[in-house]
C-alpha cells in the first residue's frame, strides 16, 4: 500500500481549482475519452468511486496515463478492503460516504489524504479530530450553503469539501459560505453529453464549471 512509487496528491494543484470531480457508473472508453478533455478545461482532481465496475484498472489507467497535472483518487471507499484495494491501484486520495476510523486511520499513516463523509456537526468534527485532510459534507442537498457557514462560524479551522447537489447555479454561494473546495458528480459529467459522445460538448460544460471556480472570490 502507497508504495514510495505512488505519486502524491498535489495541494498546489486542488488549489488552482478546488472541484473533485466524482464518477460514478461509467465505463472504460467513457472515462478514457473524459479525462484528458476534463484535464484541458482546467480543472485538476477527479474521484473514481469503488463502486464503479472496473473501478481499480480505472485508477491505474488515469495514473499511468494522465499523472501530470491530475489529482486521481478513489471515492465511496467504506471499508478496510475497498481501501487496501484503492491504494493499491495507486489512489492519490480517498473520499468516504461514512466515518470510519480504521480508514481514516490507515489513510492518516500513510500520508493519504482523506475526505470522510459527514452529516452532523459533531461527526464532522468527529471526522476532523481523526485526522480527516478535509470533511465531506455529505449529502449537501437537503443542507444547503447556509448550513456550511453555520458550522463554520464555531468550527472555523475546518475544512469542508460540500458534495451532493451542487451545480452551476448554487457553486457561488457554497464558496462564499466558507466551503473549501466542491464535489461534484452527476452535475459535472453530463450523461446526454456522455451518451452522445459529444465531447466538444463536454469539454464547454467543464469550462463553464472552470469559469465559476475562478470567478468564486472569497475562494482562499
């Protein structure tokens, strides 16, 4: 696991635009077509979740194939095993529907960063006091961007990653609220697009993504 050959997750690159891209449910050539279109609209970091079939190759293939300028990690990642198994297909970073502390913990010892799922205060602070890199505030939908600046007001050295709903009209005001960087899935990789294969298309819809991210300027 996290052998001294796995490539690290950049933080200088998460910063240039603060967006986990989540795929879930996509096939082989999909992402292949995907990945370097999603690398040329500016945007840096993508999760391939566990649960994906396929999921591992996926990993192994945008490493070997994009590791320049990407952040490449392994999402819905619930127990030990979808771990060992996300590690060792070289995840950059893992992303967590749940807390759980074995996880959390291994990421923590080998210097992975970790984005666990959270719901309540207390279990994102919960999440954080174990090590979490950031939390994952999961689902965002039914919270909404206040919520984000209500946690954030006690908890201010938090780090929240809102996932769940977001879109291109409600991206603002999750920045502005205190989020510290946006996952964002179903959203982002346009199915008619994808179904289409109509990457020009898709390439448009990231940039426009891209153009938001830049233009959040209470982005730290």
């Amino acid at each position: 696991m996290n052998s001294s050959s796995q490539s690290t997750f950049s933080w200088d690159l998460f910063a240039k635009a603060p967006l986990i891209g989540i795929i879930r449910g996509l096939s082989f050539e999909e992402i292949s077509q995907i990945l370097p279109i999603y690398r040329e609209a500016g945007l840096t970091t993508i999760e391939i979740t566990m649960n994906t079939p396929g999921a591992e190759d996926m990993i192994r293939y945008a490493l070997e194939t994009y590791s320049d300028g990407f952040n490449i990690g392994a999402g819905t990642v619930c127990t030990k095993d979808d771990l060992d198994k996300a590690l060792d297909a070289g995840a950059q970073f893992i992303v967590t529907p749940i807390i759980n502390k074995k996880v959390i913990k291994a990421c923590v010892k080998h210097g992975v960063p970790i984005f666990p799922g959270a719901f309540t205060p207390s279990e994102i602070y919960t999440a954080w006091s174990l090590g979490a890199s950031m939390v994952k505030v999961y689902p965002a939908t039914s919270l909404g961007p206040d919520y984000i600046k209500d946690v954030k007001a006690p908890l201010n050295q938090l780090k929240l990653v809102p996932t769940g709903g977001i879109n291109l009209e409600n991206m603002a005001a999750y920045f502005q609220a205190g989020a510290d960087g946006l996952g964002v899935g179903g959203h982002l990789f346009d199915k008619t697009f994808i179904r289409q294969k109509n990457w020009t298309g898709l390439k448009n819809h990231f940039q426009q993504f891209t153009k938001k991210v830049n233009a959040s300027s209470i982005r730290k």
